[in-house]
C-alpha cells in the first residue's frame, strides 16, 4: 500500500478546472518530483493535497495512510501526518519562530513537550540550515528574506517530522548558497524520518544534491510523463519542449 | 463538506456584571438631571471651598452653552435629564481593607484590586460611584514625600493651593461640553504628587466602579510629576450592565515636569450601557517623557483622545492604544498631540479589532508649530475587522507648520487572511486556534504594554470558540 495514492483527481479553483484525473502513487520514504513548466497547475497540486478550502476538488480521491481524506481539513491531514513547505510563506506577526513551532507540535501531537529538549532539538536543527539563532525569537516570517523564509519552513519540516512532505518551489528566489543550505535541510529530513518528499519546482537547482526516485512532468494539468531521478536531467537539457504537444 | 466558522467571543463579562443588591438607604444620591440646585447640594455635599463652588457654577453656564459634538458616534440616547450625577456611599473612606462595608469590599475584592495592591502595586484608591472609598499608600513611598490621595482631601486640605494651580486648567471647562459637565459635577478621582527627583519604583493604581444604575461618574484624576520624578500610574474601570445609559465624563490632568517621566496605564472595561465621553490631558516640560497605554474594551460610545502637548524642547510622548469594538459599540478612540517645543518627537502606535458589527474610530490630530524644529512625529495605526458587518475607520489628522519636521503616517486596515489561516492550518493548528493567534498576534506590541494583569485579561478577551457549521 502506498502512503500517498491520488486517484483520479480533478481540481478546479473559481470553477476553472486546473488538474483532470491526476493518479500518482507515493511510497514511503519515496522522493517524487513533479516538474512542468509555468501555470501547469503544479502548486495547485500542493495546495490541493493539503487541503487549502481555495482549491476545490472537483472529482477523484486522496488516499493516505489508507485513509481518504480528501474532505478533512488542513489541521487533520497534518496531525495525519503531512506537511506542505510554501511557495510564499506568510507572516504572522506577534508569534516567534520558537513559540509557534512548539505550539504547533503541541498541537500537532497533543502531547507536552519538555522546553529544555525542545530548545536542545530547535538549536541543532537551525544549525543544520545555517539558521542564526536570534530568529528563534522574531516574529514568523516577518521581515524575512526570501531565503530565511524557505529556511524557516525546512525548520519547520524538520521540527513537525511528517511523513510526507509537499515542497513547493522551495529553491525558487534562492541563491546558489541558499539553495545548499537548504536541502542539506531536506537530505536530513530524507536520513532522519525516512520521509517521503513531492517535490515541486520548475528548475532542478535544488535536486542536484538529493536522490531522487521518481519524476512526473506536469503539462497543463495532466501528468504527461513519468521516470525516474534520469528524467530530471533530460529536462535540465532539453526542458519542457517534446511534452507541450 | 460544512465548513466550520469560528469566532471570536466577546470579553467574559459576567465578573463586571455581577453586583450585590444594594438597599437604597446605603447611599445618598442627588435628583436626575442637571441644575443650579443639585450643583449646589453636591457643592454642599463635598464641602468645596467657595472658589470651587464658584467654577462648578461657572462651568454649568458653560455646559448649558455648548453643544454636544456632533462630529462623532451618535449620542442622542443619553439624555442629561436621566443621569444622576452624584451618588455617595454612606461610608468614610477607609485606609484598611477590613473598615470597607462589605458589598462594596466584595465587588472590589472579585475584581482583583486588593490582591494587585498586595502583589504589585505602591499604593491604591477605590472609588465607588462617586466618592472614593478606599485609599491606601505603601509607607516606602510615602517616605518618599509622595502624595497620593482623594482628589476632596487635596482640596480641602494642605494642597488646596496646588490644586487650585493646576485643576482644570490643561482642559478648560470651555474646551467642550463634557469638559464644562465634568467641571460642574466632577466628584471623586486622584490626586497624585511626586516631589523633584522622586522615583516611584512600582505603580500606583486608582479603580473607578460605577456601580449605580443611570448614574455618572465625573472623578477628576490630577497628577503632577516634578523635575526629575519618575512615575507608573495605573487606571481601571468598570460598571454592571443596566438597561438605562450611564455615563463616564472623568477628566485626567497630567503634568509632566523638566526631565521628569511619567507612564499613564488606563483599561476602561464599561459595560456595554456606558457613554464614556472622557477627556485626558498631559503637558510636557523641557526633556520630559510622557507615556501613554489605553486599552478600551467596554463602554457603547467612547470619545477618547489623550492629548499631550509637547511644550519643552526635547520633551517626547508615545502612546499605544488598543480597542475592541464588539456588538453594539462604536469606540471612536485615538490620541492628540501638540508639539510646539524643539527637537520633540511624538509616537503613536495603536491596533483595533472590531467584530459582531462594532464599529472603530481611529482619530489622530499631531500638529507640529512654527518654532517646534527638528521635532518629529510617527503616527502609526492597524486595524483588524473579523466579519463582513464590523467597521473600521481611520480619521488622520497632520498640521506641520515648520519645514523642519519629520513626519510620517502609516494605516493598514485589513481582516483575517485566509492564506495565513491556511498556512497555520497546515502546521495541525486548528481553525479557532490559528485565528486566535492571528487576532492576539496582531496585538502583541501593544498587549506587552499592558499591566500584567491586564495583558491576561487581554489574551482570555481573545478566546476562541467553535461555532456551529455553515454551509
């Protein structure tokens, strides 16, 4: 049994339908990329998995852990188990990096957690993405850079430990050292909770580091094309051409 | 899929509302209404000198001149001929806590007042409706040569003369019609004087109760803070809800002396029958500071305004205000500044939440004068409107007459993003939870400012419930 099965989905937003019939199978610990070019519905995909009520599902089902959940709410599916890192973070003024995140596996686990392990387990995690410390203490997002906040959201990834994790364009808008940092971040993720990853970008910057196992090319919200890790080179070189028909 | 709508709720009244029944007997009241005859009895009543009888006369002829604003949230429904505007208890004020009669030690001692004088507070005057009817000084401070009493000793007593320099003279009767109506009928308040160089390390606290249905509290609060001096000044109010509309015209006179400091807290918490039509007032003298927090919670019309005038050169104001409006309120709050000394410099930051159709006012009025140079003033303000019916105004006001000023204005009105509700969500928030972060997170700077146990009451305001399912 897959952790993630997507079944034949459609997705519309304001009545426009964006993905027709999407099916794609998502392993434990399995690294997906889904790849396309601009406005292909990529980041719909995202959004539709974890449940974002802008996104409508218009047919099709969502299975994981065996469970459908395409109804449950975006709370649920990630007590369930999944995480989505965003394209644009947002910025939530008035509550620290620190405080949300450990209200959020509070929350998440509904479990106590101890401070002192938490503050031990937050540390080595901002170290692996090169976090300086005082942004424990600043607002969520506020103010960050866009680096910073991609940062902030493989913090988060690392801090929730998921099972499944959607990255959406986590590398775009990052320079080359930021893009390292951050799937240094990703790569222990992948090490520490064997988690499986779909990731979601149009360049394949942040892949040059990561193993992947399975490619899919997103063209007008139908999936096109599958491979495997090869795929993503073929497209680093030839990009989007032979599959836009 | 039904899609579940959370909500906001409303601050937990029922500790305001709740009162004991009160026997007539207890207390002394005057007529409804306002003339001649009842400025006279509570003249007699409070023993004035004969020079306040004088202004109290003065200011009614004042009042009776004037016309009630009509620039604002209507106030039609409070009617002058319904208001009693003096009510005594029939008790002394006490020193000790055990001599206050038991209904109103009770009302004080559910609202937490001698249990913050016992944790964290210098010192403590209670009032209940018109007269205060507790007041108490740690004696540390009153080593210190502070003075902090009832405003009816200072002028009856060694003060009389401070008083009569100072009383009403930063707010005239004539400045508007609440002001000549507190000037006729002022009853009750503070008076509070800190000598040079004094520091006053913990704060000093008045609580106002209005306890009586259809009446009106007038307390005067007058405090002077002398060169060098540095002082905390806490403020609380609250009433029972009635069906009758009560009113709150208190009138607050700060003066702030050369490098002196003082911080000015207020929480008014009226129930939802109350016209606060409150005037507040500070001056500054060279390098002074004067900080102001304001939290308006309660009351069904507010007009509230702090001003501070920038006299000194190098003298600077801050205020930080937050207001929530909820169902029936129309809370038009803000604050005002004048800056006619040099190199000034003036901030005002303040949030408000308006929800369940209240309506929020948010007016600032800075004017900086022809020879206030190199002064600058920020006037920043946000506001957070948590349904489709509530409103939410911003009235700025700037008059610069120097080129060499420094200004800025900033306003953001807006209502909860559902991108950031989603994005919380994500994380296995849920929904009330995520958007009771985003409302209380919206106010954090200025909920910090808060005495602490206020901020607690602040964050239990911002409680969330699930409501039922829509759609």
């Amino acid at each position: 049994m897959s952790l993630l099965e997507i079944r034949n989905l459609s997705v519309a937003v304001d009545g426009n339908e964006i993905l027709k019939n999407i099916d794609l199978n998502i392993g434990k610990g399995e690294t997906h990329v889904l790849m396309g070019p601009n406005g292909a519905g990529k980041s719909t995909l995202g959004n539709a998995l974890m449940g974002n009520p802008v996104y409508e599902i218009t047919g099709g089902s969502i299975y994981f852990n065996g469970l459908d959940i395409k109804d449950e709410s975006p709370d649920k599916r990630a007590k369930a188990g999944m995480f989505m890192s965003f394209q644009n973070p947002l910025e939530v003024p008035g509550i620290t990096v620190s405080s949300f995140i450990r209200n959020a596996i509070v929350q998440k686990t509904g479990e106590k957690i101890k401070f002192s392990e938490y503050r031990k387990d937050l540390a080595k995690n901002m170290e692996i993405l090169n976090f300086d410390t005082p942004y424990k203490d600043r607002d969520l997002n506020v103010g960050f850079s866009g680096g910073e906040k991609k940062k902030a959201e493989i913090l988060q990834l690392l801090m929730l430990k998921p099972t499944f994790a959607i990255l959406d364009e986590t590398d775009s808008g990052l320079d080359v050292d930021a893009v390292r940092t951050v799937s240094a971040g990703i790569k222990e993720y992948q090490k520490r909770e064997d988690g499986a990853l779909l990731i979601i970008t149009h360049s394949a910057k942040i892949l040059e580091s990561l193993q992947v196992d399975y490619t899919h090319v997103l063209v007008r919200g139908q999936i096109v094309a599958d491979g495997d890790g090869s795929l993503v080179q073929d497209i680093n070189e030839n990009g989007f051409e032979k599959y836009m028909g | 899929m039904g899609r579940e709508r959370s909500e906001v709720n409303d601050i937990d009244r029922s500790l305001y509302d709740f009162r004991y029944e009160e026997k007539e007997e207890d207390f002394y009241k005057v007529k409804e209404g306002l003339t001649e005859d009842i400025v006279r009895e509570i003249s007699v009543e409070k023993n004035d000198p004969e020079w306040m009888l004088e202004f109290r006369l003065k200011s009614l002829s004042v009042y009776n001149e004037l016309k009630v604003p009509d620039w604002g949230p209507d106030i039609s429904g409070l009617n002058m001929d319904d208001i009693v505007t003096y009510v005594k208890p029939r008790t002394k004020m006490k020193t000790a806590w055990e001599d206050v009669p038991d209904d109103i030690k009770n009302t004080f001692e559910r609202l937490g007042i001698p249990e913050a004088e016992r944790k964290s507070l210098a010192g403590v005057g209670a009032q209940y409706d018109s007269e205060l009817v507790y007041h108490n000084v740690k004696e540390e401070v009153l080593a210190q040569g502070v003075v902090y009493t009832d405003m009816e000793s200072a002028l009856t007593g060694e003060y009389e003369e401070m008083v009569k320099e100072h009383f009403m003279k930063l707010v005239p009767p004539t400045d508007h019609k609440f002001a000549a109506l507190h000037g006729a009928v002022w009853s009750g308040g503070s008076f509070v004087y800190v000598p040079p160089g004094v520091k006053v390390e913990i704060p000093l606290q008045s609580y106002f109760r209005l306890n009586a249905a259809g009446a009106g509290q007038f307390e005067h609060t007058l405090i002077i803070v002398s060169e060098g001096a540095d002082l905390h000044f806490i403020e609380g109010c609250s009433a029972p809800k009635y069906n009758v509309a009560n009113l709150h015209a208190g009138c607050v006179e700060l003066f702030v002396g050369k490098n002196a400091k003082l911080r000015y807290s207020t929480i008014e918490n009226w129930s939802k029958n109350m016209y606060n039509l409150n005037t507040k007032r500070a001056i500054c003298e060279e390098g002074a500071t004067m900080e102001w927090v304001s939290g308006s919670f309660g009351s069904h019309v507010s007009y509230l305004y702090p001003m501070t005038v920038l006299k000194g050169n190098d003298s600077h104001c801050e205020f930080t205000g937050i207001t929530f409006a909820g169902e029936g309120q129309n809370l038009d709050t803000g604050a005002k500044v004048v800056q006619t000394g040099r190199r000034t410099s003036s901030y005002i930051n303040t949030k408000s939440i308006s929800k369940s159709g209240g309506i929020s006012t948010f007016r600032s009025a800075v004017t900086i004068g022809s020879k206030a140079e190199d002064s600058k003033a920020a006037v920043s303000c946000a506001s957070l409107m948590l349904d489709d019916i509530s409103r939410s105004d911003t009235i700025p006001a700037m008059d610069i007459r120097t080129n060499e000023a420094d200004v800025g204005h900033e306003a953001k009105i807006g209502r909860i993003s559902d991108d950031a509700v989603f994005y919380l969500m994500s994380r296995g928030i849920s929904e009330e939870d995520a958007r009771a972060m985003i409302v209380s997170g919206f106010a954090d700077n200025v909920s910090k400012e808060l005495p602490l146990e206020y901020a607690v009451e602040m964050n239990n305001l911002i409680q969330l419930e699930m409501k039922g399912a829509i759609g």
